[in-house]
C-alpha cells in the first residue's frame, strides 16, 4: 500500500468514528393528541345528554354529585358544588380538604344566570329542580344531567356507573361500585347466622315520619341484617304514636333531627321493646339519606348497632 493510499484510509476511517461519537441531531417532540371523546346517556328525567369533549367546569346542584363527583373528577374539574357539601350533619364530604380547592359555592335557590355566570359546560340538577330553571339552562346552550330520586342501592349503582361514562370516568365509576360490593358482601358475611330470625328495626324521623318500603333506608335495613318494622307501609308515610306502638320494633333508629321531646322523653313509648332493652340509637342522617357511595356506611353502622359482637367498629 503507498503513502497516499494509507493517509486516505486513516482519514477515512476517523471520519467514520467521529460520525459514530456525534450526537444524534435531535427529533422534533410530537405532542400527545387527546383520543376522541363522545358520549351519550340518559338521565333521571328521561332526557339524553350528550357530550363530544370530556367536561372540565363540572357544576354540581345535589348533595348525591357533590359526593359522587369528588370522587370520580378531583376538585380540579369541580368549579362549584352545594353549600349542603360543607354541612357534616347532612354530607359525607364535609371534612376533605379538597372542597376548599373549589372556587364557588352554589346557595339555595340560585337563579339561572347565576349558574349560566360560572360558564360550565356541564351541570348536575335534582329532579325535583325547578322544571323552569332547568330549561333556561339548556336554552342558555348548557348541557345539564338530572339526577334521579333513587330508592335502593342498586339504583343508586347504575347513577354512579352512568355518571361515570358522562364525565369520562368510566374505570374509577367501575371501582367505586366494586368497592361498595365489597363492603356490602363483608358485611353479609359478618352477620351470616346471626339470628334464627332477624329483628324488626324502625327508622323514625321528626314528626313521625317513618320510612316504609321503597325506600333507601328499607334497602339499608335488609342489607344490614334486619326487617323493616314499616314495611308494611310504602314510601315515607307519618304515623301516630299508637301506630309505633304498635309496631313494637326490637331496635328503633333515630333520625340525628328527632328531640329528646318526641322520642327519648317522651312516656308514651317507654313501653317499646325497643326501649326496655336499650335498642334505641341515632344514626347520622349523612349515612341513611345518602343517595352516593356512602350509603354504605350506613349499611355498615345499622349492622353494628344490630349485630355488635360480628361487626367491626370502623
């Protein structure tokens, strides 16, 4: 090989190594692209409710999507929920911090354009909300989702999945009922026989208003472990004292709002079974009038009252 020959390979073959050890000429970053979101459902009036971007100024009008909402969307996607979300004798959120992240506070009775003012662009009403008010909603161009009164845990279930899919949270909606299953079947398994026959439980609440069958509560009852002493009756129905006495249930529940005056005092039931043995306690009303997840707990405090050698405190 010559002189010239040998140079040229040398050079080449550095070139080819300095090639090697350069830094690979940087890739232009593509941004991830958001997969297509639409969805279509129902809600507790009958009426379809349709989105075709998942919902990011999420604005709740119920106790029930205060609660259920916090769990599936975080306050980032909440600009507003009830000012019943703050009030612990009636919610089951009323201690997580996160509710202070939420920048308004939706009051009584709001007027629409209160409502229309926060720029949603998705809004949870009650059923019973105005009928009024929730057209001048939608004709604002607002997409709004009403929900439904429910009477069993089922139901309840079915609300939480279908609300799951309209915000885009159909796998954290999943979960939620799976773990309210879970807990329910815990439950069973912990009273499973306890008793040749289950004892009659009566729920009273002011006035005399007692909760019949159809109702959550009647639904709670059953899954804790006892017999509805109202069952007879159907829906809320208020009843005389001579009808309580009747009853003569094994446990009474007391509603967090009956006085000492109507109930605990009062002499007309110091006969009650439920009396003489000391089966008489008051459940938080945030327990037996959820229409969320947390109805659960209250599942879970009238199987302790019923059954307190099989269940756990919690």
């Amino acid at each position: 090989m010559n002189r010239y020959r040998l140079i040229a390979l040398v050079v080449l073959t550095l070139t080819l190594i300095l090639a090697g050890c350069a830094p690979a000429t940087p890739t232009e970053e593509v941004a991830p692209t958001e997969e297509p979101f639409s969805v279509s459902v129902v809600d507790g009036l009958g009426n379809e409710v349709a989105l075709n971007a998942k919902p990011q100024r999420i604005v709740s009008m119920t106790l029930a999507s205060d609660e259920i909402l916090l769990d599936l969307v975080g306050p980032e996607r909440l600009i507003a929920v009830t000012y019943l979300a703050a009030d612990a004798t009636t919610s089951n959120i009323a201690e997580r911090p996160e509710l202070a992240q939420i920048p308004n506070v939706i009051q009584p009775n709001p007027s629409p354009e209160q409502i229309i003012a926060l720029e949603p662009d998705l809004v949870f009403v009650a059923t019973f909300t105005d009928a009024t008010v929730i057209q001048q909603l939608r004709d604002a161009g607002l997409s709004v989702f009403a929900v439904g009164f429910f009477t069993s845990i089922d139901a309840m279930q079915q609300n939480i999945l279908t609300i799951g899919e309209l915000v885009g949270e159909p796998q954290k909606a999943a979960a939620m009922v799976d773990e309210m299953n879970a807990r329910l079947q815990a439950v069973a398994e912990a009273i499973a026989g306890a008793a040749e026959e289950k004892p009659s439980v009566l729920y009273l609440a002011s006035d005399g208003w007692v909760a019949g069958s159809g109702t959550t509560v009647d639904d709670i009852i059953t899954h804790a472990g006892g017999v509805n002493a109202a069952a007879d009756l159907v829906d809320w129905n208020q009843v005389s004292e001579e009808a309580i006495i009747q009853m003569d249930p094994d446990y009474v529940i007391l509603s967090s709002y009956v006085t000492d005056e109507e109930f605990a005092s009062n002499p007309v039931f110091a006969n009650l079974k439920a009396v003489r043995q000391g089966h008489v306690m008051a459940i938080s009303d945030a327990y037996m009038s959820a229409a969320s997840q947390y109805i659960v707990r209250g599942v879970e405090e009238v199987a302790r009252f019923l059954y307190p050698e099989r269940m756990p405190e919690g």
